[in-house]
C-alpha cells in the first residue's frame, strides 16, 4: 500500500513540475506579482503623504491648554482672525486647518463646574472638514491633546457638544463627503466585475475553439487573420461591455442603500449626465484593454482551464490597481500616469467620482486606452498567424 501512494505521489509531483505553465501559474507568478505590485505601490503610492502644515485658529485661549496647543505640529493663530470668514473657508474641500472655539473665562468656568451637578457642562467647539486630509489630520491632534486635558481634570468640560442635535462642527459638505466615499471604493469594484466578465467570455472563445480544434476551420478560410482577430476583440468587448453596463446600473442605483444615505442624511444624488457619460467612456475603453489582455493569454493557451489558470493571478493583480485611490491622494501632477493601462482608468474614475478630473487627463486616459487596444489586436493577428502557437497541443 505505501509503494502504491508513492507511485500516486511521484505520478503527481512529475505531472506538476513537468507542466511548466501550471508550475509558472501556481507557484512562480502569485509571489512574483505580489512582490513587483507591492514593491511598485510601496515605491509610488504607499509614501507618507505630505499634506502640508496645518493652521489652528483658536479663540479665547485659555492658558491652562496653550502650552499643549503650541506643541502640535502646526502654526497657532490666536489674534486678529476673522472666524465667521474663516468658517465659510473651511466649508471649501482644500481647507487646511481648523477652528477652536473656548468659551470666555474657560479655566474659572471648568474650575467651578460640578459633574454631578446635572448642569450642562462647558462646551469647547472644535470644526473642521472632514473631506479634507489635512483638516482632518489637525482635528484629530487637537481632539487628542483636548480629550487628555479633559481625563486630567475628571471631564469638566465637553467638546463638539450638542443639545438640540442640531450643531454642526463637520463643515464638509455632501457632495463632498460622499464623492470621496465613491471615488475611493467604486473603480476598484467596477475595475473587477469588468474583468471577471473578460475572464468568463475570452477563454472559451478563443482557448475553447482551439481545445475543440474548431479555430482551424477559421484559420483555413480566405478571411485574413487580422479581420478573425478583429472579429474576435470587438464581439467580446461587446458582451463584456453589456457586462460591465449591467455591473454599472447596478452598482449605482444600490449604493445610496448601502450607505444608509438617507439615515446618514446624505444625498447620494450628486453628479450630472456628462459624470455619467464620462464614466461609461472609460469602463468601454477599460473593457477594450482588458479583452484584448485575456483574448492575448486565451490564445497562447492550450486549453480553456490553462487560459483560467493564468489569467488567475492576474485578478489579484487588477484588485490590487483598484485599491490604489483608498490608499493615496486622487490628485495626480504627473500625466504620464494616465498613460499606465489600467491604472489610469481607476485614476480617472476615482478623479470623475471626486470631482477633480481635467480634461486633459481624460482624454489622454481613453486614448491610450484604445491605442493599448489596438496594439493588443496586431499582437492577436500575429499569434493567430502562427501555426506553432495555434496548432500547440
């Protein structure tokens, strides 16, 4: 019995590492992609972000809290401001510092008031806006030195309090708040249900007809193997474009419930038809790269289940492109990454649901696009007129 399983064992071990395709698929590939795309992301995208230093407007300083204030990494201006100016300010997207507002007398007022008083205890107004990185970094430093201070001296005072619930100290704005919260998490989802439609309609089509020996039919006929190639490419980005139009609608019209929107009093309602359009325009190209990507992998494979194999990895790799905007700033100076297929669609889409995209990048975004989709279709035409590469077994 043990000469059996050893047989059974050698038989696989010699089935696996001979099949060179399955060795690179399984083993080779997964940690080398993960290893070039982390090092690539760690490399460009993963870098502390430099947002700048912030400002802190404070009025009514008391001394008791202005050492600790001075010591937070950012410039304190506690005279001669404006803070009714200020606040519309802060309500804008690129703001970059907060307001803190101390009542009058603040150290005598928290010396003499009694928690088990039941009184309302003195409030300290803290506002800020939430959509922006830096605003947000400096909230969270002033609201941990705030709520140190507080446990110091058993919580005489409150920060940010509402009676009513009718206070407001985000200042950030819907359409604000709810475009980050897309532009972060939809390319990614769009990017893989494009894909996974291109995996599931290019590998029996191209792979499959060769499995079948049905592409020899084709390849004997007059027709030229550029128009087959041609034929092939726009029929499936056809379907994965149904596909991805399906994965769109879909998305959009059940994200606003997702969200809670309407218990989170957020208008998820927040972008014009030319948004839309836009949108469309660059999952249709992203459609193209991708089905000429998997028809490429499709046609060197010998079978379908070998095409699936390959193109296996290659969906972690896509996930990963996707995530790229949860973990870096939107806002890109350098065109050239426009020009990165792939990327420059999840970019592009994170930037249209941000509303921060120029024209000059998107346009640069589906040209490169389709110029990657044509360059994938003469890759395909040379490959169909192989014989080596149609005819392998």
């Amino acid at each position: 019995m043990k000469n059996n399983t050893w047989t059974i064992i050698k038989k696989e071990c010699a089935r696996f590492f001979g099949d060179r395709t399955m060795l690179l698929t399984t083993v080779i590939m997964p940690g080398l992609m993960i290893y070039l795309i982390y090092s690539f992301m760690g490399n460009n995208f993963m870098k502390p972000k430099d947002l700048g230093r912030a400002t802190l407007y404070v009025e009514n300083v008391p001394e008791s809290i202005s050492p600790m204030l001075e010591a937070l990494p950012m410039d304190m201006v506690t005279e001669g401001t404006d803070f009714e100016q200020l606040r519309g300010k802060l309500a804008l997207k690129e703001s970059k510092f907060v307001l803190l507002t101390f009542p009058e007398g603040f150290d005598s007022l928290t010396a003499q008031y009694d928690p088990a008083s039941g009184l309302a205890a003195p409030n300290v107004q803290l506002l800020y806006n939430s959509a922006s990185e830096s605003s947000q970094q400096a909230y969270s430093m002033v609201s941990s030195v705030l709520n140190g201070y507080e446990s110091t001296i058993c919580n005489r005072f409150d920060i940010n309090a509402s009676e009513d619930g009718m206070a407001v100290y985000d200042l950030a704005s819907n359409e604000d708040v709810v475009g980050n919260f897309f532009s972060e998490l939809i390319p990614m989802l769009l990017l893989l249900m494009a894909f996974t439609g291109c995996m599931s309609i290019a590998p029996p089509s191209i792979a499959g007809e060769k499995e079948r020996g049905t592409i020899a039919t084709l390849l004997v006929t007059p027709m030229k193997r550029r128009e087959l190639a041609l034929g092939k490419v726009l029929s499936l980005s056809f379907f994965a474009m149904l596909s991805g139009l399906s994965s769109f609608m879909g998305m959009m019209l059940s994200l606003p419930k997702l969200i809670h929107a309407d218990e989170l009093g957020m208008d998820a309602n927040i972008y014009q038809v030319s948004d839309y359009v836009v949108l469309l325009l660059l999952i249709f190209s992203t459609v193209l790269v991708l089905v000429s990507v998997t028809s490429i992998i499709s046609a060197q494979a010998k079978s379908v289940k070998a095409a699936s194999a390959v193109m296996a990895p290659l969906m972690l790799v896509v996930m990963l492109v996707g995530m790229i905007p949860m973990m870096s700033s939107t806002k890109v100076a350098n065109l050239a990454y426009f020009a990165i297929p792939i990327y420059n669609s999840v970019l592009s889409m994170s930037q249209v649901f941000a509303h921060e995209a120029s024209t000059i990048a998107l346009l640069l975004t589906l040209i490169s696009n389709c110029l990657y989709a044509i360059l994938g279709v003469w890759i395909l035409t040379r490959m169909f007129n192989s014989e080596k590469v149609m005819f392998s077994k």
